[in-house]
C-alpha cells in the first residue's frame, strides 16, 4: 500500500521538507514512499510500521467540566500512596493506571474555551486571534494513520461543536456523537453495488480536487508572498483530501472486520449521559480490537449536558450549573454522584481491556489511555492542577507522580511519553521540556 | 533607517538608545517594570510583539504617560516630540512598505455566513442550511472577516463539495415539483383526537389537553360521553392547555408538513382562558395487565379543573414553530386575547418542514425527582390562565416567480424526468410523500397532534425521487451552460483554462456513463469549491471596480453582489463617488443588510454566544426554560442597531439611548409598563429610565456572566474593551482564579478588594472593572436588582415557583453596590450615572465603532498608520453627530475601503 503522509510534515529534522521536495520536482504527489523523505524512526517504529507488527495505540478522553478534587487526588505520593474516594473505584486496576496531580498545559486558560487544547496544548484558547495547532492523536494519525482503515477516530458525548482532534493546519475535526454511526462506519459492509458506488464517488472527488488545484496553482503565481501563504494551505488541504480519498479507495476492495456484537442502540437524548459513555467506550474497544484505528478521541461535553439521568439518584441541575456549586452541600453531592460514575465506567473500561489478549500480552497493555480534564475546578474555571490518570500502554504504573501544585509541571510532557511509547523518535510535542519525569516504559 | 529600511533590520530606532537611557532606564532596564524591558530594544518589525511594543512605547509616550509624573528626569516637549516623530516615522514606514507590496488585508476565503449567502443567493434556495455543514472559522480582532483565521483543511474541503452539492440539488427540489397553492385547513379537534384522559406515560395533569368551547368547559366531551365535534359547533370548538411544552425541543404538533420548499401564510385561531383550579392531584396507574386501573389522588389547588373553565382574563402570547429532523426554529409570534381572533404570519419552509405551536408565557412541568412534585407558577386560589386553540390554516406554496431560478441557472430549459426503478444514473433529489398531509378539511391519521420531545419525533415524510435532466445536444448543451454558471459564479471575467478545466468534469463523468444532470453538478461543484469562488481577490493598491463590488456587498450584505451592482462594476463606473454612494444606499436599504447587522453582532457583541450559558435551576429557575425571554433580548439588540443604521442616529446611542426595542415579555423583565403584546415593536424609554443604549441590554447582561453568577471583572472588561475601546492586558499568570460564594457570605465585590489595594493590579483594573460594578444592578439575565440572590440550607427561600414549576431555593442576600469611580476620577453611584458620564464624550464610542466596522469591512484593522485615515473618517462624520450610517458611509469612502 502506498505509503504517503496524509497532510504536510515540517520534519525539522534533517530529512527533506515534504513542500521544497515537490517543488523542486514540480509533479503531484502521488508518488511512492521515498526513502529519502522518512524522518529518522526509532527502530521499534519501523517494526510497527509493517503490516504485521503488533500495534500500539491510544485513547484520549476529556470531560470538559473535570470531577471534583478534593474526592479525586489522593494523598501520598510514588507507588505507596493512599487512594482517594475516587480512585478507590479504580482499586482493582491499581497496577495498571499513574495518578498525575499538579501538572497542566502552559499558558493554556480562559476556562471552558479550554477543552480544545487538551491535547494540543496550545497556548491562550479563548482569546480572539486563537489558532489552535496539531492535537496528539493527529500527530500520531498522520504517521499510522494508512495502516488502519480510520486513520483515527473523534468521537464525543453530547458534543457536536467541541473536537479534541485538530489537524496541523489548525482546522477541528467534527466528532461523531452516535455510537451506532460509528459502528456502521466500521464493521457494516457494502453490496458490491454499493462499493462500486463509493468507489465512483471517490474517484468524481479526486477529480474535483485536482482540477481546483490546478486553478488555485495558476492564481498563486498572480499574487504576493503573503497571499500565496493562504492559497498554498488551500491547495495543501486539497492534496490533503486527495490522499485521503485515495486511501479510502484502497480500503474500500478490503472486506471490513466482523464482529459479532450487535450494533449499539439510538441513545436519542443528552440526559442519557452515561450510557452514551459506556457505548463510547465500548465502540472504542472494538475499534482497538479490530485494528480498525490506532488513535481515538472522545471529548464528554459536560458543559453541553442536561440534567444528566441517574438510576435511583436524584440530579435536579444541568451538568453545567451542577459544577458551578459555589460550595453548596446538595451540587456538590450530585457532583459526586456524577463523578463515581465516571470512576466506575472507566474502570470498566480498564477491566474489558484487560480481559482481551495480543500476543502475550492484554489490549490494556498495547492501548495508551489518558483520561482527564482541561479544568482543574470547574466551579473557579480554573485551568491548573489537572486531574490526570493515564492508564496501560506498557509502562510501569500503580504510582502518583505529584508535581507542584503551586508551580504546575507541564502536561505536554506526558505526551511525549506517549509519542515516544509509539515508536516515534520525538522529544518535544507543543510546549514540553521532555519526557514525563517518573514514568518508565516497560 | 526610515524609509527604504530593510524589514530585517535588527538595529534600534534612531535616537532611541540615547533616549531610554536617559528618561527610561530607571524602571524599564534592570527593573523591567511592568514587563517592559528597554534596555535593548532592536526594531525587528516582522516581529509582531517587537512592533507593537513600539506602538506602546509611543502611545504612552505621546500620551504624556511615561515618563510618569514623578519621574526625576522628564524629556523637554521639543525632545520628547522629536523622538515620537521618529518612532511614528519608522513604524509608518514599514507598514506603508507593507502596504504597497501586499496590501492592508491578507488574501482570505468567504466566511461560513458569506458562503452560505453567496450559495442562497446564487441558486435562489433562501431555505437551504448551508453555514451548519462547514466547520467553525477561526477569529482574529474579534471577526471572521480576516484571512489570518479563515483557514483551509481537508475537512474545508470536504464540506465545500457536500455543501455545494446539497444546495444545487434543494435549488433543483425546488424547480421540480411545484404544487398548485392550496390551502389546508387542521382543526385542534381533530389533530388530538380523543385524547383527553390520562394515558400511561402522560399522566402529568397539567399537561392534558381539554375540550373548550365559547370558552366554556365540555364535560361530557371530556369524559368521552359526547362526539368530540360536531357539524354544529364545528367552528367554534376548540382545545385547550394550561402549560407549555415540556421541554424546548418539543411542541404540539399539527400534522402539515410543506410539501416543497416555499412561502406559506399560515393563520392560527384561538384565545386566552382561565381555568378553576381544585383539579385532581394526579393519577397513577396500579395493577397489571387486564386489572391495570387508573387511580387519583385528592383535588390540589394549584392543578386545573378542566370541567369548569371561564373567559380569559388576560392575553396570551403564542408561539409559531418550524421543524424538520428533529431541529426546531421559531418563525412567528402572536397573540391570543380573550376573544377569539386570527394570528397570521408568512413564512419560508423548507421541503418537509412541519409547524407546531405552543404558548410562550405558560410554565413547564418539569418534576423534581421521581414523585411529580411541581406547581403552576402562575396559578392562584382562584384558578389560572390557559390557551384554546381553534384551528390552523396554511396556504401555499405562495406564487413565486423565481422559485426556479436557481434551475434555469443550473440547466436552462432543459426538462427535468423522474427516473423509473431500475434506471441507472440520475440525481437523487428529496421529496415530500405525497400523502403526508390531511386532505383538504378532513380528519387526519395518524397521530399528529402528539407530544413532541426529544427521541419522540414524527416520522420525517421525506423520501427521495431521482431525477434526470433531459438534454438533445449533451456536449454543447455543457458547455453553454457551464461557460454561463462560471460567468454569473466567479466575480471577475471568466478565461478559457478555467472552462476547459470544469468542463473536463463534465466530460469525465458523462463518459463514465453517470448522466447529464451528475455530470453538470460535478463540474458546478467544482466551480463552487474552487478558489475562484471561495476566495475574495484582491491586488494591492486601489481595488478594480470588481474587488469593489464584492468587498460591498460582503460589507453591507454579507454576500457576493447582486448582477446590478456587478453590472454597475461592469461598466467601470463604480468608483465614482457618485455612484458609489448610491450603492451604498441601495444595498443599506435592502432587507439583505439585516445579514450584515446579524452578523456584525453576532461577532462584535459575542450575540452568537447566547446558548453558552443557561440560568441556573437553583438560583434563576425562574428564567431557567424562558426561551421567549432570550428570543426578546436578541432582537431587541439586532433591530436596535439596525434602527441605528436606518436612521443614521449617533454612535452615543450605544452609551445611552432613549429608545429601545421590546415586546410584553422583555418589557415586564425590565419593569416598564404599558408595552402589550408578543411582537417586537419601537419603544421610547420613561425619561429616568436605566435602560438604553447596549450595556443594560438583557442579551448583554446574560453574555456577560454565565448562569450562575456575575463578574464586574468580565462584565467590566467586556464593556471597556468593547463599547469604549480600550484594550487592557491578560492578567499575569500568578493570579488564582476567583471562586465565587454562592452562599452569599461574602459578594463578588468584597472578593475582588485586592484589585483596588494592589498598585500593580489596579493598573487595569480601575480601567475596567467600573462599568463593571456599575452593572451589578442587573443578575444574569439583566433584571435589576437591589440583593443578590443566595443559597443556604439555613435560610429560608423566597417564595415562588419557578417556570419549571419548582420552588424557589434562592433567598435576597447581601445588598448590592454599584457605586464606583472612573479613572479620571469621577464618581458614579449608579449605572445612571455612570453612563451620564460616559456620554460626555462621545468621540471614543464612534471611534471604536468605527474600528469594529473597519475590521468587518476590510478584513483588516486599524493598524498605527491608518489611524490617521481613522480620524479623518472621524472628522467627517462629525458634522452628522457621528451618525452610524454615517460612520458606514464615510468608511466606504474611504482609502482603507477603496484599497486592498
């Protein structure tokens, strides 16, 4: 299959800029994967780069309004510290996720707004000239993304306006929010008629796009250096969809995974917060399962939620003004509520993982999970002091790192860790200082 | 140094050095007071922060700001003249350099509200939703207007070619079938059917329905012992409710459903009750299977009788709804008095729209845990208010002429055929089920008048047809029309490349056995995506009449021009002044520059942002499900400021004005009497009256806090930095966030002392934060206020309900004060006062205004060397008090418009 990056890489290392490349040469890009132009890969990346090789993955999950907490650090610090009422939830699991407190993205504030730079780090969200950059599970797509059928997956709980997910050219992707779409996407095959189909449409938009590419190269030879910026990013993002498009074709002749689960039910209404999560994560799963992608968002729109439906508790406020307790007895118990619910799910999450194996090893220990939150209090909109957990992957867990909490250690950090756990040869994602201090790969 | 200087220049500006070593190196070399450290300050002007540190250093240079007072060593004026001329000098220098090479404004692509005006206006599909499939644009100076945030992806891309695709195919609907006008007429009778009593899982009582008649109650219909209707009293019959619709994403529906996409008149009669209270209590339903029995529980006062009903004692608003899968939008408003009367409003559907109404004042039941526990807000010891509704009628699709212009862009003459099954190819196009409505004056069937809600919506009664388009001459029939599509599409003169290259298209796909009518709509999209259409182009220097039709009808209509000013650009004579001012008019008086108020508000004010927050249920359940509420306070903004633009009024009505724009809702929100009725209308304000002008608007009010509680700090910021113009730094990273009490021990203001103890963070915030605590007045949804409202278990509530029928938790706290001091150091006690003392002058209202309209007209900001330019336009509008129209009209003029 070809091996072609999906949209462009600024390698700043010593390889080829993808962009001076093609000029130089002055033909399109559907040329095949040139040795010249590979960054330098840890040499783990290059085995998981053939078909064969066991793949690693993650998961990236924000709840846009966090959990409470002062029910959520715990107390004690490295690997003998004291579990709080939360993470008591996640006692059976206690070896396989790191409780992270005092760390968060720098410069990223202004409260809600917040949720979009969870895993790009980009600093100032809510102000007005804002341009958000590459989110972690793009960066990691954009290298693995050819050797699954989804590239990656952005999925979201009552979200459709909210996207962890954001190309390099600062662009968010839109989230799925139906369970049942996703899974149709996945493992629902089509009638020849029906690839035959798909494959025409694909073609009809490779077409499109080439002739709208020629047109925008024509206009950019009339305009100044920094106009030609703006159409460059056009014809870019053309070429961007072309690639895609082509890929999509290739896959299209492949038949999809069968499951034989049954498709996840309409979940119609927002207050049916949980559930939503609970088909979210189980979608997740099988989509890890089935090798169908490698990385998956899911932002939990909290802000956005209802009353949220509990059985045999009773939520009287929206998920929004529930955060905003103001430190009264009653919010703060359905807070509560609300959050052990997240705990348990999670947990479960974990456990499901766990039970499924890949060579000697469990999914858990080859899927990455970040579960977290842009906000440190919701009610105070405060962007510090993160509550982080990060689960599996392969390294070495059962501890709380503690940074300062009075001096936040990035964030960012972490996903470097990630990056690197891949098999990429990074040392630097937005604005890390290196790799997570304290968290050693198995 | 000056003029000529190379952008890469790494060397001071001249004289600089010596300057700051002199004057400035006590605080801003080792020091590096307030972040500012001079003590090597290079002139790099490609970087952004090293040039606008410069702009600082002569504002507050020329301000006469620095040195400060105090200072021991301040520059002579000649010295201190000299050295800001040169700093204005070097910076001018290298903007002008900028200017002339690359223009004022970044090359840049239509916003998602100028594509979707340009695809509306363009096929003549006003209905299509085009904005919601493309994604978010990005914001720079608080607009979407710059090429700096409107960026290009893959998923950009995608959605051009699903976005065009989709509004050519509504533009095709549209020519495809249109019905003669008929008129359909519903009655509530028969929409409802029999359904009166309590059913399983809509056992709420006030949420049943009962029968009316001469605003009398129907026992006998209501227990089932009488025919519903009857040939007799067949006009006068009617049914009626107590409440509203649960939740907002529901209402009583009517069964219709528009056939196509069109205009429709659509006339509701009905009218106010008032309904005894001692209703029964609520019923359950015990037992299984055959023993399955309904059981009740004792009279209550608050829940309706509905077998003793009376005369209306007042009026009742009612709202008009359109929804097509599962999205809801209001259209109408009117009102039902104690007589009954007819509302009529026209409107434009989409194909398969359907209309639900449902009555605006009344309270939903929304219960509170699991026992059903609620109250009617609006019910008394002597019963409570309702609304009967007799029938609704719709007319249409109403005549129109162009409904198939779109059609005759696309294909011309040439006829359009269904396709039988089997056949291949074609255009799949959507369609109404032709039995989907009630036939003319009979019964309908299925259940139409039923509860709506989330996850309870009717089957959508649209299918698709799939069409062809019948052409003799494929060939050249392509080429015509495709060399016409591109000729009306693209905004300059068309070249031949770019024919050739779309009708390759055309030509692909036909080969491929796809059809004329796919292959054309495969070229058009191309079209449509292209840059030629998507982009705004522009050539340094004076824009051609072309770039200067477009940059107006983008300015003043939100979309590409009309053929008549393009015609006006054709003929080379747009650029005479003349000319060009009488475009100016035409456009302004269009009802097409209502899109350019929407929009400039929407960005300008934040308007957009008006979901992002909800009252909160504990504290404000009050305004907590008060759609209507929101819905008034929105347009009040809108039409106030299109008034402004209409009537070219001073920018100062911004400050204070003595006019606004209310209904009965809005009005009683802020206390003022004497306004009746659901529809917007022009209201002069009581001469002492608080409101007036933007800041005491309820959207506003609501923008500025979030639900739950206010901050003078944001409400603060947001009125200096928006209404008055003056730009205050982030805070500095050290400062913990503000949690506020909701307990109500402490208020906000007493929280925020340090701002006025601290030097450093006074700063800015005795720039800020007055207006701020001036707006204290107003709660979170911009009622006045004396006490703020609080929760505490050991306090006891207000009494009340709230309009989700539950009681109020919130009690009257701490008293407000609104009192504070300007930085000149003027007092105010009020919000009153406040704005008595803005208004002394007026100059910095319009000059920001007229920043905010530069920034929307040009795609760029006032940079430092158009301040100049600024204040000429300034100037001349001077003489017309700073009219707003004005302030539009001279900015057209302008060499900031007139260049790109």
């Amino acid at each position: 299959m070809n091996r072609k990056f999906p949209a462009p890489v600024i390698d700043t290392r010593q390889a080829l800029p993808r962009r001076r490349f093609l000029r130089g040469m002055g033909v399109a890009m559907s040329l095949p994967f040139l040795e010249a132009m590979q960054p330098r890969f840890a040499r783990a990346a290059s085995d998981s780069l053939t078909p064969n090789a066991r793949p690693r993955r993650m998961l990236g999950i924000c709840n846009n309004l966090g959990v409470r907490p002062d029910l959520f650090f715990p107390t004690g610090a490295g690997r003998d510290y004291t579990a709080s009422p939360y993470l008591k939830l996640l006692e059976a699991h206690r070896d396989d996720f790191t409780v992270i407190s005092g760390v968060s993205h720098p410069n990223v504030d202004g409260g809600h707004p917040s949720d979009i730079s969870f895993l790009t780090a980009a600093p100032h969200p809510a102000s007005s000239s804002f341009r958000n950059t590459i989110s972690l599970d793009q960066y990691i797509a954009e290298r693995f993304g050819t050797l699954t059928r989804f590239p990656s997956l952005t999925l979201s709980v009552n979200g459709a306006a909210r996207s962890l997910s954001w190309t390099g050219t600062g662009v968010a992707i839109p989230p799925e929010e139906r369970a049942s779409d996703v899974f149709n996407q996945l493992f629902l095959q089509g009638t020849p008629e029906q690839v035959a189909a798909q494959i025409h449409r694909l073609d009809t938009g490779r077409s499109i796009l080439d002739a709208v590419a020629d047109q925008s190269k024509e206009l950019q030879r009339k305009v100044g250096a920094r106009d030609s910026g703006r159409l460059e990013q056009y014809f870019t993002s053309v070429r961007d969809l072309e690639h895609r498009l082509q890929e999509s074709r290739d896959w299209e002749r492949k038949p999809k995974p069968v499951v034989s689960v049954a498709a996840p039910a309409e979940i119609a209404s927002p207050a049916q917060y949980m559930d939503k999560l609970k088909a979210m994560y189980d979608l997740a799963k099988l989509a890890f399962e089935t090798d169908s992608t490698r990385a998956i968002t899911l932002m939990l729109n909290s802000v956005g939620t209802p009353v949220v439906t509990i059985p045999g508790a009773t939520i009287t406020d929206s998920y929004h003004n529930l955060s905003h307790h103001g430190k009264t007895e009653e919010k703060l118990a359905q807070l509560k509520v609300l959050d052990e619910w997240h705990m348990k799910l999670l947990s479960n999450l974990l456990g499901d993982l766990k039970s499924v194996s890949e060579g000697g090893e469990s999914l858990l220990d080859r899927t990455m999970i970040l579960y977290g939150s842009n906000l440190g209090d919701a009610n105070a909109h405060s962007t510090t002091n993160l509550p982080t957990l990060f689960a599996g992957g392969g390294f070495h867990h059962g501890q709380h790192l503690a940074f300062d909490r009075a001096q936040n250690y990035p964030l960012p950090n972490l996903f470097v860790s990630m990056l690197q756990r891949m098999g990429l040869d990074e040392n630097k994602f937005a604005s890390s200082t290196g790799t997570m201090r304290g968290l050693e790969m198995t | 140094m000056l003029c000529g200087a190379s952008l890469a220049d790494e060397a001071p500006i001249k004289g600089s050095a010596e300057f700051f070593d002199q004057y400035c190196s006590e605080c801003h070399y080792e020091d590096k007071s307030g972040g500012l450290d001079l003590s090597e300050l290079t002139f790099t002007p490609d970087n952004r922060d090293n040039f606008a540190t410069w702009v600082r250093v002569f504002d507050r240079l020329s301000a006469g700001e620095m040195p400060p007072k105090k200072a021991k060593h301040r520059p002579a004026p000649a010295d201190l003249a000299t050295f800001t001329h040169t700093v204005s000098s070097s910076l001018t220098a290298v903007e002008n350099e900028v200017t002339a090479r690359d223009g004022r404004a970044i090359q840049r692509r239509l916003n998602r509200y100028e594509y979707e005006n340009a695809l509306r206006d363009l096929l003549n599909v006003p209905w299509a939703q085009v904005k919601d499939k493309l994604p978010l644009d990005g914001e720079a100076y608080r607009f979407n207007k710059s090429g700096e945030a409107l960026d290009v992806s893959f998923v950009q891309m995608e959605r051009y070619l699903t976005a065009a695709d989709y509004a050519m195919r509504q533009a095709m609907s549209a020519a495809f079938e249109r019905p003669d006008t008929a008129v359909r007429k519903i009655y509530a009778r028969d929409a409802i059917g029999q359904r009166y009593l309590p059913r399983e899982n809509g056992t709420l009582p006030d949420r049943l329905m009962f029968p009316v008649l001469d605003s009398h109650a129907q026992p006998e219909v209501r227990a089932g012992r009488a025919p519903n209707t009857s040939p007799k009293t067949r006009e006068r019959e009617a049914v009626g409710k107590v409440s509203s619709i649960f939740s907002d994403a529901g209402q009583y529906g009517w069964g219709f459903n528009a056939p196509v996409a069109g205009r429709y008149r659509i006339r509701l009669k009905g009218y106010s009750v008032w309904v005894s209270g001692g209703g029964i209590g609520r019923w359950f339903y015990t037992g299984q299977g055959a023993e399955k029995a309904a059981t009740y529980w004792l009279p209550v006062w608050h829940r309706p009788n509905a077998d003793e009903i009376w005369p209306g004692r007042n009026n009742e608003p009612i709202g008009i709804y359109a929804q097509s899968s599962g999205q809801t939008r209001p259209v109408g408003v009117m009102d039902f008095t104690p007589k009954p009367s007819v509302g009529e409003i026209e409107v434009q559907l989409a194909g398969g729209e359907s209309i639900r109404s449902d009555a605006m004042r009344l309270f939903r039941t929304r219960v509170n845990g699991s026992d059903e526990q609620y109250v009617n807000p609006l019910a008394t010891q002597e019963g409570m208010p309702g609304y009967a509704v007799q029938w609704l009628e719709v007319m249409g699709p109403l005549k129109d002429e162009h409904v198939t212009s779109g059609y005759k862009l696309l294909f011309g003459d040439l006829p359009m055929r269904r396709l039988g099954a089997g056949e291949k190819g074609g255009v799949p196009l959507e369609s109404v089920a032709p039995n989907s409505n009630p036939p003319l004056g009979g019964p309908t069937g299925a259940a139409a008048f039923g509860v709506g809600g989330p996850g309870a919506f009717p089957r959508s009664p649209i299918s698709n047809v799939t069409v062809e388009v019948i052409s003799e001459t494929p060939p050249q029939d392509a080429e015509r029309l495709l060399r016409n599509f591109i000729q009306v599409a693209y905004r300059r003169p068309i070249d031949e490349p770019d024919v050739q290259r779309f009708l390759g298209l055309f030509k692909r796909e036909f080969e491929l056995g796809s059809g004329f009518a796919r292959s054309m709509l495969t070229a058009y999209t191309g079209v449509l995506a292209s840059p030629g259409f998507v982009f705004v182009e522009e050539q340094p220097g004076k824009l051609d009449d072309r770039a200067l039709a477009t940059r107006l009808a983008l300015f003043l209509w939100n979309s590409t021009p009309d053929s008549a000013l393009r015609a006006r650009a054709e003929r080379g004579e747009l650029h005479k002044p003349e000319v060009l001012r009488t475009e100016t008019e035409r456009l302004l008086n269009d009802p097409k520059s209502r899109r350019f108020v929407d929009a400039f508000t929407d960005y300008w004010l934040d308007l957009r942002k008006i979901d992002d927050t909800s009252p909160s249920a504990t504290i404000y359940n009050d305004y907590e499900l008060d759609d209507p509420l929101k819905l008034a306070a929105l347009a009040e903004t809108q039409l106030f400021f299109a008034e402004l633009l209409r009537a070219d009024l001073p920018a100062r009505n911004i400050i204070a004005s003595n006019f606004t724009y209310l209904n009965e809702r809005l009005a009683g929100h802020y206390g003022i009497p004497g306004v009746a009725g659901a529809k917007m209308r022009r209201v002069t304000l009581p001469r002492d009256s608080e409101r007036g002008g933007l800041m005491t608007m309820a959207s506003v009010l609501k923008l500025t806090a979030n639900g739950t509680t206010t901050s003078p700090v944001l409400r603060g910021h947001w009125i200096t930095e928006r209404i008055l113009g003056i730009e205050t730094r982030p805070p500095p990273p050290s400062v913990k966030p503000v949690d506020p009490d909701i307990r109500g021990a402490v208020t906000i203001r007493q929280q925020l002392a340090k701002h006025r103890d601290n030097p450093s963070c006074a700063s800015c915030h005795s720039k800020m934060d007055p207006p701020g605590f001036a707006l204290e007045s107003f709660d979170v949804m911009g009622a006045h206020r004396e006490r703020y409202r609080a929760v505490a278990e050991n306090v006891k509530p207000q009494p009340g309900y709230g309009m989700d029928g539950q009681a109020f938790a919130f009690h009257y706290g701490l008293p407000v004060d609104c009192a504070g001091e300007l930085p000149d150091g003027r007092s105010f006690r009020d919000v009153k006062e406040i704005k008595r003392l803005l208004m002394s002058d007026e100059v910095p209202v319009a000059r920001n205004l007229a920043r905010q309209l530069v920034v929307f007209a040009t795609g760029a900001p006032v940079r430092f060397s158009d301040r100049a330019e600024l204040e000429q336009i300034l100037q001349r509008a001077r003489t017309r008090q700073y009219g707003v129209r004005t302030l539009v009209e001279e900015i057209v003029s302008s060499e900031l418009f007139q260049n790109k």
